[in-house]
C-alpha cells in the first residue's frame, strides 16, 4: 500500500509556487479560493504578482513595506491577510555570534524551531523544520523525546525560511543555504516539502539555487524512492548514524520498518537514476558508535564514488549519551579515509543555546504527545 503522503504529484519543477503562496495565504485569511479573495477586494490579477514578489523576494513583513501598493490598498490588506504563517516566540544566540535559534508558534499553538547558521566566509544557512515534533523517536534526538504533533503546511515550512532569510539581510548576509533538518521527518511530509521547495526554488519569488537546498530522511525508502524520479538537483542526507542493523535500531526504531540493506538498496537506486552524490549523517556517541570497528563497517557498507560521511558531534540531550572526543573523531575519519570514504568532522555550532534539534521547543511543551504519525 502506498503511504498517503507519498502519493504521486506533480515534482516541484512543475509546482506553480506563487499559486500554492497564494492558496495557502487567503485560505488562512478565511476564503475558500483566490478567486474569492480577488472579488472580495477587487484585486486585479498583476497585484497577486506584486504582492508575491514583495514578500517572497523582497522579503516584505508587512504590507506598509510594499511600496508598489496604494496606500488604502495596503490598509485593507493589513486587516485581511498575513504575510506569515509563524509568529517569533523565543530566540537566543549563541555567544560566539554564529547561531540563532528560533522557536516559532504555529496559528493552533504548536512550536517549532529553526536556525541560522553564519559560517566562516560568508556562507549562511538556514535549518529548518517539516513537522511540529517527530514520531520516529530516535534515541538521541530531544524532538522525538518531545512526541510528534501535526504535518507542516508548505507555507509553515517556506514561512521559517522567509523570516531566517529576513534576519539575514538584517546583518547584510545573504542565504546561501538551506536544509531540511530541523524538527520532523520531511519524507512523511512529503507532498508539503515538495511545495515548500518549490517556493524556495521559484525564480521570480525566493530564488534559491536547488544544489543549495538538503532534505535530510531518517530513512523513509518510500519516499527515497520517489525523490529519485523527481528530476531536481536538491542534495539529499541520509541520518544513518550506525552502520550495522543491531546498533542502528536501538538508535533509530525506524530501523525495524526499513532496515540498512533495505535502505541502501533504495540509496543505490537514487544514485543511478540521478548520478548525485548522497550525504550520511553519522551522529558520534561516545562508546556507542564510534570504535574503529565501527568505522571499518561503514566504510564497507557505504562503497561507491558518490557518498560523503558527515562526521557530527553530539549536541546533548537528556538521553544517555555523550560526545566523542575528538582524537576518537580523527581515528575513525582517518580510517574511512584509507579505505576511499570521504568524510567531513562537522564544526559545532550553538552548544550554549540547546542546538539541538527540539531543545527549545522542549523547554516549553515537555514531552506532550498526539496521536502518532503514521511511519
């Protein structure tokens, strides 16, 4: 059976993202469809694009920004419709300036989270999230300790890109880059982050390159796969953080639904229908996973030209587990180095803000959990 939210549509090539803007916006504002909206305000159809752009490229926060608007018009629009779907809740820096996390409420009170990242150079990033909490439950990860609530709609998803790109140009950073690993799963989610990537990519509104743009999967093989027929250039992450099934499912539970020779049979398949190179998140916990054993086995699982480990230090959590050193962190990257597998010790980032993923969200909705969603 197919699971419902991997049910085919349109790739985002072919999403038309300032309808799906403009579906969700006047949805939110209480009409049924554009149309209505257009009625009701007698709107001519070359203000939806000016309205667009404005806050989609120009990063408008406000209808008093949008100059190209007359003023009554902009009155009227500030009592009927909002340019955003997330409202600032908390944010904290961290104190060498690099991260700010952000815990933003959702219009029925949910809480999520997403960060900016200024790196050495100029580049800047931006984490985002695809679900308020995560049903996977992963051992290590403060959002399943926090229980899943709902999907994201794709402008829930593309409102936390928006304003992080916002607070960006504040400080006269550009966004250059964004990924899909904040809070939830993005491929139980799929047809909503696939919307969301089209407004990211759209030309005429965000315009941010694909080769820019990550999603990050726990391992959902459903959706791996058809991410492979979507015939875009979006880097895809794979959170393997084991490399044997034993490890592997004590970590993640997700494991038992789609074990590692299932997931990388699925890996391999993504590969040569698109020749990209696929990037592992490996998670160090110290005496969990990190032996030259360990290194070793993975080095073995993953072969191949197109792959790339990301060694990652562990931001902790109120899970059992703590950082490996970083002597450890050399030894097994130097050991998936002699044996051909190109790897990257991760630079932490926000250790004093709780960077990791659900931690400021946790603060404040402590492990209070719906109804799971479907895996």
């Amino acid at each position: 059976m197919t699971h419902p939210a991997l049910e085919t549509t349109a790739p985002p090539a072919a999403r038309d993202a300032a309808a799906i803007w403009w579906s969700a916006r006047v949805k939110d504002a209480g009409f049924a469809s554009t149309d209505d909206f257009e009625k009701a305000h007698a709107l001519p159809r070359y203000r939806f694009a000016q309205i667009y752009r404005a806050a989609t490229k120009d990063l408008s926060d406000s209808f008093d920004r949008i100059s190209v608007l007359p003023t009554e018009l902009r009155a009227t629009l500030s009592k009927t419709l909002s340019l955003s779907s997330v409202k600032l809740e908390r944010e904290a820096t961290s104190k060498d300036g690099q991260t700010t996390k952000f815990l933003f409420a959702l219009v029925d009170g949910k809480e999520i989270e997403a960060v900016l990242m200024r790196h050495a150079g100029g580049r800047t990033t931006a984490c985002i999230s695809s679900q308020a909490g995560c049903a996977l439950k992963c051992d290590f990860c403060a959002t399943g300790q926090g229980g899943f609530f709902r999907h994201m709609s794709a402008l829930e998803i593309f409102d936390q890109a928006v304003f992080v790109a916002r607070r960006a140009r504040s400080e006269n950073l550009p966004l250059t880059n964004l990924v899909f690993m904040g809070m939830g799963e993005p491929f139980l989610n799929y047809d909503a982050v696939m919307d969301a990537v089209a407004l990211l990519n759209h030309g005429e509104g965000f315009n941010l390159g694909a080769r820019h743009i990550t999603i990050s999967t726990a391992g959902v093989v459903p959706g791996i796969e058809r991410f492979s027929r979507e015939g875009v250039q979006i880097n895809l992450a794979i959170s393997l953080h084991a490399p044997d099934d034993e490890m592997r499912t004590k970590l993640m539970p997700i494991n038992k639904k789609w074990p590692i020779a299932t997931l990388m049979k699925a890996v391999r398949g993504y590969v040569a229908a698109t020749n990209r190179k696929v990037f592992y998140e490996y998670l160090m916990l110290a005496g969990v996973n990190d032996r030259i054993e360990d290194a070793k086995q993975l080095a073995d699982l993953l072969g191949g030209p197109l792959h790339h480990v990301n060694l990652i230090p562990y931001n902790a959590t109120d899970a059992p587990f703590s950082r490996s050193q970083p002597a450890t962190m050399r030894r097994f990257q130097e050991v998936l180095r002699m044996r051909g597998v190109p790897s990257t010790i991760r630079h932490t980032m926000g250790d004093d803000i709780a960077a990791a993923c659900g931690q400021l969200r946790v603060e404040t909705q402590p492990k209070t959990i719906s109804a799971a969603a479907p895996v």
